[in-house]
C-alpha cells in the first residue's frame, strides 16, 4: 500500500508535466481555455499572498489576471473553489516532497511524523492564507473541493500503509483494524494543525511536540489490560 502511495504521488508529477506538454496538441479553442484558466490561477495566488483572501474579490482578480469576471466565474464557481485550486499544486508538491524524503528505516513514529514536520513548516510560510483555506473547506461537503478530499484520503492510505507494513513485521497487533487506527491517527493530526491555526504563538517545531505526543500516547494505549478472573 505504501508503495501504491509513492507510485500516485509520481504519477501526479508525470501528469502535471504531461498537462503543460499536452497544450502543443490542443486545438486553439482548448489551449486558450488553458491558457486563460492558468492566468486566473496566477493572479488568484498572487493576489491571496498578498492581500489576503478576505480582501481579494472575483472581479479584482479577473483584473489582475486582464480577463473578464465572467470569465473567472465560468472556471471557478466561487471564490473558495479559487482558492482550493490555487494553493492545491503548492500543498501537493510538499506532500510529494515528504513522502519522496521519508526515511525508510526510521522508526513508525518518526515515519508517522514526517509528514506533518513538513506541512506545518510548510502552512507556516503563510500561515492567514492557509487558515483561510482550512476555515473554507474543510467542514464543508466533501464533493464540494475534491482535491482537498483526495489529499485526505491518500494521506489515510499512507498512514494504512505504515501501519500494515508495522502489522507484516509483527510490530503492532494483528487484531488492530488498519483503517481505524489510520483515521485515528489522522484526526489527531487535523486536531493540532486546528490549534496551530487558531493561535499564531505555536511554533511548528510546538505543533509537531504535541502531535508527537499525542500519537505515541495513540500507538502505546492508555488502558491497563487486566486478566478477567
């Protein structure tokens, strides 16, 4: 399973590249669409760096990108669909670089931290932004921003992964059900990237202490197993 993870995140990369290749045989109408959807995208992320995605309208970025709002509109529902896309290639190409970089003979809970060392120095490069796209999203249906919900449920293949892997090797009980502990791992990691949101006094290196603990405290257990008599 883990392997099928490493397998999607280079076959994103392929496709990217192969989505920018891929423009030299579209038809003038296909690769103007394109091109136009890309200039939106542009502005979109320049103008939400800078100003800050409350302060940044539709028609102000169909001005910066030199289309029409209609334009934006007829690409992006609303303003939130914007963001998500805008920030979705940025937020994958860490999630790539991480997976690419996990240390293959460390322990699980220095695997399981990886990832989460990397985005929580990552969502601090501009951290109003990233909250914004958290705040937007992330209680919102998920059919509403699929590629946040894809994001999500590669990661909790990923976590499944380690943890069969961990199970093959006898490291964790054969009776613990793979996708509970994955989800249980993964909402503690929403959990503290919630704090780290919502009070900008926690450093990174605070948010992964936390989550480290939590998730050695999640692998080890907290009740006393006692024999029944």
């Amino acid at each position: 399973m883990l392997d099928n993870f490493l397998l999607f995140f280079n076959n994103k990369h392929v496709y990217l590249k192969n989505t920018f290749i891929g423009i030299r045989f579209m038809n003038r109408r296909e690769a103007s669409k394109f091109e136009t959807r890309q200039l939106i995208l542009n502005a979109a992320k320049k103008l939400f760096q800078e100003k800050g995605v409350e302060q940044c309208t539709m028609r102000g970025i169909a001005k910066e990108a030199g289309v029409s709002a209609a334009s934006v509109v007829l690409h992006f529902k609303n303003k939130t669909a914007l963001l998500e896309m805008a920030l979705y290639e940025d937020i994958e190409r860490t999630l790539a670089q991480a997976v690419a970089s996990l240390p293959p003979e460390a322990g699980l809970l220095d695997r399981l931290m990886h990832i989460p060392q990397a985005m929580f120095s990552f969502y601090d490069t501009n951290r109003e932004l990233y909250r914004a796209l958290v705040r937007k999203t992330v209680f919102e249906p998920e059919e509403d921003y699929p590629r946040l919900t894809r994001q999500l449920e590669n990661h909790l293949q990923f976590l499944g992964g380690l943890i069969e892997h961990e199970k093959a090797l006898g490291n964790i009980r054969p009776d613990v059900d793979v996708n509970i502990a994955a989800a249980s791992l993964a909402s503690l990691y929403i959990g503290v990237l919630i704090i780290f949101f919502r009070n900008p006094k926690i450093t990174p290196q605070m948010a992964l202490d936390m989550l480290t603990a939590m998730k050695w405290q999640c692998l080890t257990g907290i009740k006393v197993v006692r024999e029944e008599k």
